[in-house]
C-alpha cells in the first residue's frame, strides 16, 4: 500500500477559472480602511504610560524622602506627578481619536520640560549635570514631535 499521491499532470488547458477571474476580465482592487489607530501611535501610548508611571514614581519617592529627612514641603514633585497622570490620559485619549488628548498631552508635556530644565539651572552652590537635563528633556521633546506627526494628526477626528 502506497500513502503517496500521484501527480497530476495538468496543462495550461485544463485550468478553469472562475466566473469572476477571467483571463480577459479586469480585475477589481479591493481598499480595506484600516479602523485601528496606526501602529506608531499605539507603540508612543505603550512608551508614555510606562515612561509616565515610572516618573511619576520617582517623583513621589523623592517628595517622600526630603519630607522625611524634613525638607519637604516642595511642590515641584507634585506638579511633576501631576504632569505624568496628565500625560497619561492625554496618550489614552489620542487612542480613542479624540484631538483634546493630543492638546492635553502637549500641554503636559511643556509644562514638564520647562520645569525640569528650569529646576536644573546651576546656582551658587548646586550643579546639576547638562547630560542628565538632556537624557529627560530630549526624549520627552522627540516624542512630543512624534505625536504631532501627520499620520497621527490626521488619525484625530474627534
């Protein structure tokens, strides 16, 4: 007993095409609309919220330790958190296509570099290092420039 099948031998004749595919018919092209948000956006809200949520953290953390050792009493880690949960919801917002995420999540996102850099400006007697202003500042400066991008901009209907 053989398991194997036998070849067939077909010519160029003996193929039959559908009604539809018809060798002297022309073919119609189908456009399928994407309805999910573009890959870009959904890989920048991934990035955001993890981003957001470990800021957040850190800012907390350290309001909690100078409160700790008795310095607190300093706002500008609250304003960062509030910065990050504005962040957040503005990436989630732009998901769901709604324009006001990409204006919330902009403004956030001003409101926190220019805090950062601000906070980072040399005085007499602290230094903080040009580097470490950049590695925060410039990603959160690239993906602002990402979000505003035109696939994006024009995903934002509502």
């Amino acid at each position: 007993m053989n398991n194997s099948l036998k070849p067939r031998n077909n010519n160029i004749d003996d193929i039959q095409f559908p009604p539809h595919e018809n060798n002297n018919q022309e073919r119609e092209v189908v456009y399928v609309e994407r309805t999910g948000a573009p890959t870009m956006l959904t890989i920048l809200v991934i990035f955001t919220i993890i981003g957001s949520l470990f800021s957040m953290g850190k800012s907390l953390f350290y309001d909690t330790v100078e409160s700790y050792f008795g310095f607190g009493g300093s706002y500008t880690y609250w304003i960062y958190a509030a910065t990050c949960v504005g962040t957040m919801f503005g990436a989630i917002m732009m998901l769901s296509k709604k324009k006001n995420g990409l204006y919330i999540y902009s403004a956030c996102q001003v409101i926190f570099v220019a805090m950062f850099v601000l906070s980072r400006i040399p005085s007499g007697t602290t230094y903080y290092s040009t580097s470490y202003t950049m590695l925060v500042a410039l990603p959160a400066l690239i993906f602002l420039a990402l979000y505003w991008s035109k696939d994006i901009r024009d995903y934002l209907t509502k």
